[in-house]
C-alpha cells in the first residue's frame, strides 16, 4: 500500500470521525429535549469515533 493510498485512507477517516462527531453533538440536544434513546445513541456515536481516531492514528505510524 503507496503512502498516497494511506494519505487517502487517514483523510477519509478524518472526515468520518468529524461527522460521527457532529451525529454525538446532536444527541447530546436531542438528551436536552428529553428523547429517550439519545444518551444510548451518543455514546454509541462517541464508542464509534473513537475507533475511527484509533484507526487513524494506526495509519499515521506506518
């Protein structure tokens, strides 16, 4: 694998990583307007982005 390839892979991860953020942020509001399931869904979101950032960090030590 080039490390164009790898450049490609940690960007696409990157832009994943900032929207999963942004799905959190917004059940982190919806918590505040009282839908039940958000606090469940956010920290599924945050457990997801933190994989993601992991990944990353992996491609970046290659």
């Amino acid at each position: 694998m080039s490390s164009e390839a790898i450049d490609r892979l940690i960007s696409t991860l990157e832009i994943a990583g900032e929207e999963i953020a942004d799905l959190a942020y917004t059940a982190v509001r919806d918590q505040m307007i009282g839908l039940d399931d958000a606090k469940n869904r956010e920290k599924r979101l945050m457990s997801a982005r933190r994989a993601v950032v992991k990944a990353t960090e992996a491609l970046r030590s290659l």
